[in-house]
C-alpha cells in the first residue's frame, strides 16, 4: 500500500529569523539588480514634478526629459523663466531630495 508522498523535512536556519523586508525595499532592491534603479529614479522626477515644485510653478511648466544629469522644462513666459532660473539650485535640490540621489545635476529652462 502506498502511503502517499513522503513527509518532508524542515530544515532550520542558524537559530534566527528573518524579518520581512517591506515592499518598497524589496522594489529598490529588485530594481537595483536590474539596473534600472537610476532609470527609475528619473522616471520618479519628472512624474512628481508637481508635487516637489507646488501647484503654482508646475501649472507654468512642464519638465520634458532627463538628458545626461540635465533636466529640461518648458516654461509658458519669460519672466517665469528668470524667476526659476533665479531658483534653479533650490529646485535641483529638492528634486534630488524627493528622489533619493543626484539625478539632477542642471535644469536648463526653455
């Protein structure tokens, strides 16, 4: 008579246990094998550009592309465009804050 499949055996791991990695780290993680991680983080700027410049500034603007570490935007006036060009290094930094690393390194606004 068959008993059916044979049981199967556990086996322990050193003693202790492994906390669960929360998803957004195993996302990062995944991504970083892939080597999609800086891709992902351009990606990141150029969606959630209204929510890290406000709603007054991305209603004049609208980032473009992501070219070798420079940001382009296309700004509605000139004179919207000397007022950014006048915070340009503000914005580089809390775009780069919001996406983790220095994806930006310039934005020329056009």
């Amino acid at each position: 008579m068959n008993a059916g499949p044979a049981p199967r055996k556990y086996r322990r791991s050193g003693g202790k246990k492994k906390t669960p990695k929360g998803i957004a780290q195993a996302i990062a993680e995944f991504a970083a094998a892939l080597g999609i991680d800086q891709t992902l983080r351009r990606y990141a700027v150029i969606t959630g550009w209204e929510e890290t410049v406000g709603e007054q500034i991305a209603r004049v603007t609208r980032p473009q592309r992501i070219e070798n570490g420079v940001l382009y935007v296309s700004v509605t006036t000139a004179p919207w465009r000397a007022e950014l060009s006048l915070k340009r290094m503000e914005i580089i930094e809390r775009l780069n804050k919001a996406a983790g690393s220095r994806v930006i390194k310039d934005i020329r606004f056009r």
